[in-house]
C-alpha cells in the first residue's frame, strides 16, 4: 500500500468522565472531559498548526504555534495545554493569529538550515510543514546572528544520527524518552539560548540511550533520523506486520522503496505495542537481507561434505525419498520433525500436520519445549488452559505487580515500558531474581520488595509466599468458595500451612529474608489487584511445572484472577511461542491443546486429512535426540530452530544429529545445526510471506508478505511441497486457507479469519461465537476447566547440586540488544553493544579467584568447559554467575547440563552447578568448534556458496 | 535413553506427585507416563521394572503395573 500518513490527534485523549461539547470554527465536536482543544480540533478536522506536540506524548505548551482564540476570553491561549469546555467557541484562524505564528516560524527558521532540498526529512519534515502551513515568507532577522548552525553531528549510534544544528528543543525527544520509553536518559541542558538537547555521556552510545527509537519516531525536524533514510531516501510504500522478535508482537509498517526495506517505524494503531518499539524491532532488521542467507537448496550425503546447491524440485524429491528410505529401514516411527517458534501459526500448523499425517506419527516437538513448555502443562492444569490470562493493557489497573524470573526491560523492552508508566503511576513492585534486573531500581521505578533467591529455590519462596497467605488469614475466601475445587484447595491449604513451607524455614536454602519474604506476601495479597509477570527463570527448572502450578495457587488463593489488574501472565520468549504450542506442535496434542488418545478429536481430524492418526503421544526434543544415539531415530525435519546452539548438554545434541541419517534444516542460516544436516532448504524471513502471530497475551496478528521470499519459496510452500513428495496431498493456494482450517479443527479458533484480523487489526483467542471480537482477559465466569486446581507443590530440590568442585551456580539468560542463539542479531549492527558473551561474576568470588574485571576465565561444569570475559559486577550475588547463550563461540550450553522439568522436560538452564577460574586460552570444545566452522566455512566456499 | 536417565526422569514424576494420598499419586504417575512418554520409552520402562527396577521411586513401580501393554 502507499505510505500513509497516521494522524497526529496533537495530545492524547482525555480521561475525564462525561463528553465535552464544544465548537471549533463553526464546527460541533464532542470530546471526553479532559481533552485538549487541540484534540478536539483535530477531532472536527481543524488542523491547528503545532511543533512541540504530538498524540504519542502528554501536551507540553512551549513552541506557541498552535494558539487560539476563544470567545469570550482574553489573549490567545495555546490549545495544546488548554481543556476543551462546554459550550466553548473556538477560532483557529485569524489575522492576529496568523501573525503570532508567523513570527514564531521567523524565530525557528532564523536558527535552522536553509537546506531543504538535500535534508533527509524532505518531505517529511513538520518544520517544512509548519512553515508552510503558517504561510512564512521571510525572515526578517536574518540569518547572521548567533545561532547552532554549526553545532556537530552525533553519529555514534549505529541507526540513528542526531544533529543540533536543526534541532528546535521542542524537548519532543526528552519526553519521549521519559513518558513512552521510561529511561530518562534525555534531557535539556543549558538555558535559554545555550539549551541544548543532550545524552548525558559523551554522545548517545555512551549513554543510557537504549535505542528504542522513540525520541527519533517523534522528532518534527531532521534532528534525530535513521540512518537508512539519509542513505536512501523517504519511503514510497508501506506494508503492516508484526515483528519476529520477542512475544509482545509489535505491530510496525514495514516502509520500503520497491522491494527494499527502508525503514521499520512502530504502527500506532498496534494494540500490545501502541506505537512504541524496541531496538531489535524497530532497527535490527537487516539481517532479513545480510549477504549470509543462503537462497538455494543444498544437499550433502555427509556432513563431511560440501554442500551441493540443487533445485527446489531435487531438493524435495531428495528429503521424501530419504525419509521414506529410512522409514522403509527402521520403521514409521524412525522420522520426526521440529516447529519453529518463529514461524508463522501456519506454517507450524502445517508442520504438525505433515508429521502426523504424511510421516504417520507424532514425533513432533517445538522449540517451546526448551522455554515455556511449563507454562503449557501448569496453566493447563490449574485453570484448564495452556496461555496467560490477561491482554498487556490489563497491567494498567494493577496495583500491584509481582515480577518473577523475568527481565522485561531486557528480553520484552515494550511491554517493560507500559510497565514502568504504571509503576510510575504508583502500582507497588516486588520482584523476585536471582540477579537483581534493572527493574528493582531504575529512573523512578524502584521494587517495594526485592526478593534475590538462590537459583533453584522458586518453588520454595512460593510456597513460603502461599504460606504466609494462609496461615495470616489472607486467603480471598469468597473467590476459592465460588470459583475453585474445594477439595483440591483444602488439600493445598493444608499441606502450605505446614511449618516447613514458612518464610523462616526456607530462608537458610532459597537466601532470602523471611520477613522480607513475609512483607512482599502480604503485599501481594492486599495490595489491591496483583499480577504476576514471569519469564523463563520460572519454567527452565526442574521443578518449572511445579512452579508454573505454585503461581497458579497464589492468584486462585487471593482472588487475584478473571478481572483486570491481576492474573499470571507468562512472558513468551519468541514472537510466536503461544502460536506454536496452539498450533498442536507437541508431541502429545492436536491444535487447542487436545491431547491426541482424545478420540472424537482424533476422528475429527482423521476426517478432515482423510488419513488414519495416532494416539499415542511422540517424541520430544530430548527424547528425539536420545532415540537417535540408541539408534532408533534416524532422520528430522527442522524448521527454523537451532538445536545445537540452543539446546542444552551441546555434545549431547551433537551426537543425537551426528548418529542421524538424514539431517533436514529449513532456515534462513546455515546455523550450527546445520553442520550436522544432509539437506539445507532455505528458510523466509518475516518480510517475505503471509501469516499469522500469536503474541503472549493471545493475540493475533497478521503478518504481510512486504517483499517476495528471496529463494522463492515462503517456509508453508516448502512444507507443502514436502508434503506432496511424501505422496500425502497439500494444496492450499494461501496462508489464509491453512488459517481457515485451523479455524474449523479448532474451537478457540473458530472465528478466527484473515478477514477479520485486517478489518479488526488482531484478535485475542478464544475467539468464537462466544466471544466473536476476541477475549482479552480469561477466565472472567469462570475457569475454562470449570473449578480452578490448587495443585499441591512440594519442594524437591534439583539433584544439579554445588560441591567443592563446583561451588557456584551458573544461570543464564539473554539481553536487550541480542535475540537468542543470535543469528537475526548478530547479523546486525546490534553488536556494537555486545559483541561476545560475558560471565558475571560478584566481585567477592572474582577476588576468591584471583579474577579481574575483563580477564579471560574458564567455566566449567559437570557437562563441560568453555572460556569466556569476566564482568565483575554487584547485580550478582556472591556465589551465583550468569551469561548469555548470544554467540555460537562461546557455547554456554556445553556447560548446562541435561537435567529437565519433571513433567515437560524444559531443560533446566538456570541452575548448573560450576567453578570459575582463570584461563590463558579457548576451551578445547571452543577450538574444535572454531576448526568446525573454518572447515565448514571452506566447504561453503568450495561449493561457491559464500556465507561466513 | 540411558537408564540412568530414564530413572532419573521417572523418579521426578514420583516425587512431584508422592505428596498425594498413595492412590491419587499412583493415578497421577501412571496418567503422566501415559500421557507424555512415548511407547519406546513406556516399553522400556516396563521392561527395566520387569526387571527388577532397581533405584525406581516405589511410585513408579507400582503405577507402572496400571499402564496398558504397548
């Protein structure tokens, strides 16, 4: 579509209570209360010029362009900053206002660049506009007395540049960052004249500047721009989408000149992101087009080998036939395959489908097995359902908000943002981390309770927290009465209430203080509405499911579910984590979460794909790979997931893909996987096909073919194509299609269609008769499983246990500006923040070591070795040390160890136990790894391939 | 699966549903291994228990009698 100009309401609407009636230039308008007169013109259609305010930020009142005259009152009052009021009369032009105006674009333009023609923003500049609109003619000053001209350029970031010289200080980008990011990292320095917008450090890489790109989203001037504009132009159309990275699924217009991608800019009618964005989304999408995609199919018949490029139809013909053969060899149930988390709800649905129906079993597993698969078995379990309660917006009526093993301001940044403005606005904080996150205390947000366990110890603080609830008479008697299984409850209240679950007796195992612990309890269940907001530091333990369960009894047992304000609230890793375990991709369950022995659903299905069906559940991740070294497994089909990179136990997974036949990666990388394949099939990129997201709050989005798919294929056409070789027929002519009969076979699905999502924007499922717009928070009646499930959850400490050997325990997580195992980010210039891997590490254990800030260490655990940089650091508590898993070299998972969930088997990332010492040089795995690469590298460019 | 592990795993299930009266629990591991283990790893585990199922959670051992041959 053409590009498209949002408009700009000048000030956010009004909040009052009643409507406002009033006249603007002769026009009627009704308003809320509380709604600017700026508004309530542009409501009518009157566009009052304005250069300080926009709808995205709260009315400011300093650029004096858009004042008016109201009848009856003196002067000119700026509309901005003055409430429309019943009965008003409004005159937005006049001779005397036009003057006023004029003279303060004479102003603005004495001091800015008479550049126009070559500026960047041409075109889209709200100066050029304003002076214009204003009909500015001369400028009777003159342009020789002082001014910025001069002042230098910032160029220090990667994506944007900010230049003085054509900054009006309409301090747009100050509040931006204040009331839409939350960081404060802007503001204006100096006075009067000498005012001058300012990063803080030396220039805005050496700031808190987070990049999240507001202030450049609102700047009226060429002053903060992306770089890609200056070095391509303005945009000519637009296509909207939804981001592929984390689970808040950000709705951005693609902009782009033919088929290039100029600019990603956050949608304001975006319901989880609501115009905001992120680094990764709103910058980080140039690996979508890096020279490292491979665009043809390969094969190899061993990993030996170089790669071979072949065509789509060899390339099929030859994984059917193999997969076949290898079936023919060791049996129908020898084959599986993988969905991608960042994948369309098509194309996993498609996959799914393709395992059971044309491979004829259900070995079929997803990537959310190794992050949230808890989530699926503990809610489902509890409440009867496997998905989060609340919509993101239900965050604005919390009064309290309990986050637990979560780094929203890292790994979901916009979701954080909304976060933060209700905390500012007053909501309490409790937080509860091993590493104390930049959410305990941050620019005027600081936790009420901060809670730093002892990895490994969840279950036991919950409990504590229950018991606390129950044994002071906290319980919300009424909601467990009305809405809960009182038998399941009594049996829960009992077991909390014991002694050995009290703050006091887990404080010397979980390290936090009971009557801190004890506090932060009451808090939760008093304080009014309470959510939970948790991430993987929840699900990647052994005990993850329990813990799930745990939260899951704490809401039920203070009443803090089925409204908004409260609920538990998963935060999903990837952009389509919910869609993908929606979608039927594991082992045991069809779409919607019905378990495959299931028979009218398994009919129902055999029905519809005209095939016979399994009923008992296949394998997953683990056991696939397990199945593999034992010899029964034999060939898989992966989509859009690193398993060697991401994976826990790497040698172990290594050896899984090494003792497999036919080795069958989609993706838009030759990723560490990939070393272990016989067939690499090109992979699409978000821009490039049609679908479906599914965010954490339930909703869904449209994602929009914005260029074709750069090898040909999008990722369902692959599939499909697999499909028909295999002999079982798929021939669905669009995404669409696959949506419609996921819509039939699904009932939370059932109103679900493309239709509908481009004419309402997105839906939240369930979405059906029952609720054909969508349901933003669940379980408002009552439970989908009827009676909320108090699940009883004792405490089993994980048997990965410290020593003298390995006395420290190692948790990992990732960070704002890297996504993952990397391959999206580190193909950008987001490495400028984090170009390797760091351990931190607490100054105490460092100096135990002998360890200095920077040094080259060893980590090595049970599992393995790896060397990496020391970051001494006090977020870290003495005993406990952390990284990420961005960078293939570093290989933090050779370290973690094979120990999973009780129920799910999510491998428990967050607690290995380790020890830390300085290194002179690589690990040997690190060597071996680098002579893999070069020699795969060399292989490549055997083949004439390239890549990296 | 190496039998260590698949101990290890059968074991986790126990002792996640050992605090329910012996009845429920039986039931609440002979559901899950039913549920989510796949018929090599069922098969398996029949056998290591016909084999004397040395170092298995009593649990297991019992709620392994309630699965249906596979």
């Amino acid at each position: 579509m053409p590009m498209i100009k949002e408009v700009d309401y000048g000030t956010p609407v009004g909040g009052g209570p009643g409507i406002v009636a009033l006249e603007v230039d002769g026009i009627s308008v009704s308003v809320p209360s509380g709604t600017s007169i700026l508004r309530a013109a542009a409501v009518a259609g009157v566009q009052i010029p304005k250069l300080c305010a926009t709808d995205k930020l709260e009315s400011f009142g300093s650029c004096r362009l858009c004042l008016v005259e109201i009848e009856g009152r003196r002067g000119a009052p700026a509309s901005c900053t003055t409430p429309a009021e019943p009965g008003m009369k409004v005159r937005t032009q006049s001779p005397k206002l036009s003057r006023l105006r004029r003279g303060v674009m004479e102003l603005y333009i004495s001091d800015h660049p008479l550049d126009c023609l070559t500026c960047a923003a041409n075109g889209d500049c709200e100066l050029q506009d304003m002076a214009g609109q204003v009909g500015l003619r001369e400028v009777r000053y003159g342009y020789e007395g002082r001014n910025h001209l001069d002042a230098g350029k910032d160029e220090s970031n990667p994506y944007f540049t900010f230049d003085p010289s054509k900054c009006i200080v309409c301090s747009r980008c100050v509040r931006a960052c204040e009331e839409v990011q939350g960081t404060f990292a802007l503001t204006i320095q100096g006075r009067g004249f000498n005012s001058v917008v300012s990063a803080g450090g030396k220039d805005f890489l050496d700031s808190e500047c987070v990049s999240c790109g507001a202030c450049v989203q609102v700047c009226p001037t060429a002053t903060l721009i992306e770089k890609t504009i200056i070095d391509r132009g303005q945009p000519e159309r637009q296509v909207v989408t939804t981001c592929a990275y984390c689970g808040v699924g950000c709705l951005f217009r693609a902009e782009l000149q033919g088929n290039e991608v100029v600019r990603m800019t956050p949608h304001d009618d975006g319901k989880a992101n609501h115009g905001h964005s992120c680094v990764k989304g709103r910058f980080a999408w140039g690996y979508a087009t890096h020279k490292d995609r491979i665009i043809a199919p390969m094969i190899r018949e061993k990993i030996t080998d170089p790669w071979r490029e072949v065509s789509w139809d060899e390339a099929i013909r030859h994984t059917a036939s193999e997969f076949r053969r290898i079936q023919a060899g060791y049996g129908r149930d020898s084959i599986g395959g993988i969905t991608s988390s960042r994948c369309t709800n098509e194309e996993t649905y498609l996959v799914q489908k393709l395992v059971r129906a044309a491979f004829g079993s259900n070995n079929v597993d997803t990537c959310a097995r190794v992050c949230h698969s808890p989530t699926g078995y503990g809610l489902k379990t509890a409440f009867g359902t496997s998905a989060g309660t609340q919509d993101f917006d239900s965050v604005e009526d919390a009064d309290v908000i309990l986050v637990i093993g979560a780094n929203p301001t890292d790994a979901h940044p916009v979701f954080a943002s909304q976060m933060k403005r209700r905390l500012r606005a007053g909501a309490r904080l409790i937080v509860i981390d091993p590493r104390r996150i930049d959410l305990v205390r941050s620019a005027h947000v600081e936790a009420s309770y901060y809670l730093p366990l002892r990895p490994g110890t969840n279950v036991a603080v919950i409990n504590a927290i229950a018991h606390v609830v129950v044994t002071e008479s906290l319980v919300d008697e009424a909601f467990v009465k009305e809405r809960c299984d009182l038998a399941s409850f009594e049996q829960w209240r009992t077991f909390v209430a014991q002694e050995r679950n009290s703050p006091e007796a887990v404080e010397a195992a979980s390290g936090v203080g009971a009557a801190d612990l004890r506090a932060a309890a009451r808090l939760y269940a008093t304080g009014g509405n309470a959510a939970i907001y948790y991430g993987l530091g929840v699900t990647e333990h052994s005990q993850g499911s329990t813990m799930v369960m745990g939260m899951a009894n704490l809401a039920m047992a203070t009443g803090n579910l089925g409204r908004r304000g409260v609920g538990v609230n998963p935060l999903r890793g990837q952009n389509n984590v919910q869609g993908s375990c929606d979608m039927g991709s594991f082992p045991h369950e069809f779409s919607g979460y019905r378990h495959v022995s299931d028979e009218a659903t398994r009919e129902m299905f055999e029905e519809a794909w005209r095939v016979t069906l399994q009923g008992e559940p296949g394998l997953r991740i683990p056991n696939m790979l397990d199945a593999a070294v034992e010899g029964t497994f034999k060939g898989i089909y992966i989509q859009g997931e690193d398993l060697v990179q991401s994976d826990p136990n790497t040698q172990h997974v290594a050896a899984g893909l090494a003792a497999m036949e036919c080795v069958v990666v989609q993706d838009l990388f030759l990723n560490e996987t990939a070393n272990y394949a016989h067939v690499f099939l090109p992979g699409s990129s978000f821009l490039e096909k049609d679908g479906t997201f599914t965010n954490a709050e339930r909703r869904i989005s449209r994602v929009r073919k914005a260029i074709p798919p750069l090898a040909g294929l999008a990722d369902w056409e692959v599939t499909m194509a697999l499909s028909n070789a295999l002999g079982y027929a798929m021939n669905y002519k669009h995404p669409s299609e696959i949506m419609d009969e996921i819509a039939r076979l699904t009932p939370t699905f059932a109103g679900v269609s493309f239709e509908k999502l481009d004419r309402l924007g997105s839906v939240q499922w369930p979405c059906n008769d029952k609720a054909p717009n969508g349901t933003p928070v669940m379980h408002m009646e009552g439970f989908v499983r009827g009676k909320g499930r108090f699940m009883i959850t004792e405490f089993i400490p994980t048997d990965e246990r410290t020593s003298s050997r390995f006395p420290l325990l190692l948790t990992t997580g990732r960070i704002l500006t890297q996504y993952n195992v990397g391959a999206q980010t580190r193909r950008t210039n987001n490495n400028i923040w984090h170009e390797e891997d760091v351990l931190e590490i607490h100054p105490h254990d460092a100096e135990n070591r002998g360890i200095r800030d920077g040094q080259l260490v060893a980590l090595i655990s049970r599992a393995g070795e790896i060397t990496l940089q020391a970051r001494l650091t006090e977020r870290m508590q003495p005993g406990v040390v952390y990284t990420t898993f961005h960078h293939p070299l570093t290989g933090v998972n050779v370290v973690t160890t094979e120990f999973s969930d009780w129920a799910t088997n999510c491998p428990e990332y967050k607690v290995t136990a380790v020890q830390v010492r300085p290194a002179a040089r690589m690990s040997e795995w690190q060597e071996r790894y680098r002579q893999t690469r070069d020699t795969n590298a060399r292989l490549l460019h055997e083949t004439g391939i390239g890549g990296d | 699966m190496s039998v260590e592990k698949m101990v290890h795993m059968a074991n986790q299930i126990a002792l996640f549903f050992s605090g329910y009266p012996r009845e429920e629990a039986l039931a609440g591991v002979a559901d899950h291994l039913q549920k989510f283990w796949e018929a090599r790893m069922r098969r398996k585990l029949i056998d290591y228990v016909s084999a004397g199922g040395s170092g298995l959670h009593e649990l297991v051992r019992d709620a392994v009698s309630r699965l249906p041959v596979c």
